[in-house]
C-alpha cells in the first residue's frame, strides 16, 4: 500500500471516528487511531492545520446531534 493509500486510509477512519460522536477533538481521535487502530501515521495526518480544523469540526457536529 502506498503512503498515499495509507494517509487517506487513516483520513477515511478519522472523519467515521469524529462522526461517531465518542470524542470531542482530533486530539482524541488521533489517540483512537494510534492505540485502537494502531495507526502510525494518525499523528502525522492529524497535525495539519485544515485536517486538524475538519476532524474537530466533525467532532462537534457529531456530539451536537446526539440526543
């Protein structure tokens, strides 16, 4: 798999963790990456500014929409 792949590999998963409404921030989504996932680039991924920004957003639409 190439590195491309695998970044929008772990980029798919975050958007379906941060939409689950379990965590508030990328910072907790990137944790379940890496612990639950054992993805290694989720740090990486995680760190730019717009991904960062979108993940967060998703984060707080989810937890928004939770009855």
């Amino acid at each position: 798999m190439s590195k491309s792949d695998q970044v929008a590999r772990v980029l798919k998963l975050a958007r379906e963790i941060a939409g689950s409404g379990r965590h508030i921030s990328a910072f907790y989504v990137e944790h379940e990456l890496r612990s639950k996932w054992g993805e290694p680039l989720a740090t990486q991924v995680l760190a730019d500014p717009k991904t960062k920004a979108e993940i967060d957003e998703l984060c707080a639409r989810a937890i928004r929409a939770k009855p």
